[in-house]
C-alpha cells in the first residue's frame, strides 16, 4: 500500500510517500510500485535485491513517470530522500538524500547499495517485522521545463491513458530473472533470450558491470526489441518514428554491439518516408479516378447534346473551313 502526506517549510515543500512491502522472504523478483503524484508529477518506486563483489544490497531507485503533458527536452530537478523505517526504534532509521536532475534520458535515479540485506533482516533492528518492511521517500521538485503538473492521482490516469494508447510510454509490469544479470519486465525476456543465444557478446560485454547498469542496459534493448516486434508497419508514422529514435539512441551508452540491429531499426525509421509515398500514391489513384468520372460524364453530356441536334435536323458546319464569299 502506499500512503501521502505534505510537509511545508516557508522555502521548500516537501511532500511524502510510504509503501509497505509484505512477504518479503518469499520475493522472487523485483517490485514496482503504482504511480502516484508527489510534488505535481507522477513517480513510481522500483525496489530490487541484489548483490555485487561486497555482498547483497536492497536497491531502491524512483522512476519518473512520462504523461501525456510532457514535451521533448523534459526535466525535473529534484530534491530526494530516501528511508527505510525501524518498526520497534524510531531512531534506527536509515536515510540517504541525493540532488537528481530526471529527464528523458536518466528518468530512473537512485542508490544500488542503499542497505544490505543482512541489515535489513537484522531483528535487534526491526527493519523487517512479520516479514514485512516501509520504504518512504521525501521529494521536493525544485523546477521541472517542458512538462505540466498533475494535480491530482484522479488526472494522472486520465493524462497516462492517451500515451500509454499510442505505447510512447511503458509502465513497467511483472519482472523476471535474465539469466542472473538482474530483473526485467517480463515482456522483454523472451526477445532478450533469443537475441542473446544469437549474439552471447551482448551478455560478455556487461558481466563486469554494475547489477544496475545490466537492468538499464537490456532494459534498454529489450524496449527496442519490444517495439519492433509489436509494431506494424501502418502504426510508424512520425510520433512512432520519434519514439523509436528516441529509444535506439538511448541505447548508445551501454556498449552493445549492435551492427546486426540497426539495419533493422533503420529500415524501420525509413518507413515513415514509404508511408508518405503510398499515401500520395493513393492520392494520386483518386485524383485519376476522379479524372476519368468526369471525362465520362462529359463524353454523355457532349453525346446527348448531339443526339438532340440531329434530333432537330442541326446541319453540323466545319468550322476550320472556308466562309466563301463568292
């Protein structure tokens, strides 16, 4: 569940969100929580478990929400704070704060090592209490371009409907396992295996890194692959063109090898062009259609004149000949 609340001060107004975890010792995969509206503007709180060469880690990281009222060149600059309670000792809080700019390209911040999972399960501590925990978040949006507030949790439905429509937005449903290297939606698995088993240097090029960086990373190129594969062609019209472009350009950053995609993506992007010319095409195919109707049309009309001349004994007169004035 997930619960809100204001906190004013005469220069910053930071507001507050807690959710509760439950059954924590029987999670599989990673939990995303609902939107919700802090500060004028839809986040969702993604949690996960993972590990790296020190030990197991609770990551905690805020996801800020694209709707329909936001415009290219978005961003937020944030004030953030994040807590996991104590539920017995109001003093054995654990915080960290961070300043965060979110914008189209960094849209999903926070902390890989916020605590360990040793801590977190440590009953002296009563993080964890009848195998459930609270996370909270303090947020405070210090100036955000290019993007109008969302007042209420009532509008944030209606001003997600039309993107999520048109898919210029995903929310991000179940997660899964990918092959050890951290938790993607589950929609994106079975594209992401079949692509791997073809090219293994896409999984080589990231076990070095970061567990985060990996979730990014074929976050990212599960979403191109997504695209590509759910969409058609008569759908690439030039706000899926920019969408597309927008998620193989986020994809750069991640070091993948991929010379054997883009000709893929290209030929996708080139389809907006060969759309345009089919439809001047049918265009064109009109206008001729339109063009004969009416030749037809004229030909009965000159033939009913004609026939109601002879009717009346008119003598046609060659009009290129001679008058003859003798």
């Amino acid at each position: 569940f997930g619960d809100m609340e204001h906190q004013e001060s005469s220069v910053e107004k930071f507001e507050k969100f807690t959710l509760k975890i439950e059954n924590f010792s029987r999670l599989d995969k990673a939990i995303l929580s609902e939107p919700f509206v802090l500060g004028g503007f839809p986040w969702m709180i993604y949690l996960c478990t993972g590990g790296n060469v020190t030990g197991d880690y609770l990551s905690i990281y805020l996801y800020a929400v694209q709707t329909a009222n936001v415009s290219e060149g978005w961003s937020r600059d944030v004030k953030l704070k994040f807590c996991v309670f104590s539920l017995v000792n109001t003093n054995t809080t654990i915080t960290k704060r961070s300043n965060y700019k979110f914008n189209e390209r960094d849209n999903f911040l926070g902390f890989e090592s916020f605590m360990t999972l040793a801590e977190l399960c440590d009953p002296n501590k009563g993080f964890l209490l009848n195998n459930a925990f609270i996370v909270g978040i303090e947020v405070y949006v210090c100036k955000s371009r290019n993007e109008k507030q969302v007042n209420q949790a009532a509008n944030l439905t209606a001003s997600l409907k039309p993107k999520l429509e048109k898919g210029q937005v995903q929310i991000v449903g179940e997660l899964m396992d990918f092959k050890g290297l951290g938790h993607i939606e589950k929609a994106f698995v079975p594209l992401l295996n079949q692509v791997c088993s073809l090219h293994p240097l896409l999984i080589e090029c990231q076990q070095k890194r970061s567990r985060q960086f990996r979730e990014w990373a074929f976050t990212a190129l599960g979403r191109v692959l997504y695209f590509l594969k759910t969409r058609k062609v008569r759908d690439m019209n030039d706000l899926a063109c920019k969408d597309l472009q927008i998620l193989w350009e986020e994809l750069e950053p991640f070091g993948f090898d991929l010379r054997w995609l883009e000709p893929h993506v290209k030929s996708a992007l080139g389809l907006r062009s060969y759309l345009e010319k089919v439809k001047e095409a049918e265009k064109l195919k009109d206008n001729v259609v339109a063009l004969e109707l009416e030749m037809l049309r004229v030909k009965a009309n000159l033939d009913s004149a004609k026939y109601l001349l002879e009717a009346e004994d008119f003598q046609e007169i060659d009009l290129d000949s001679e008058l003859g004035f003798v």
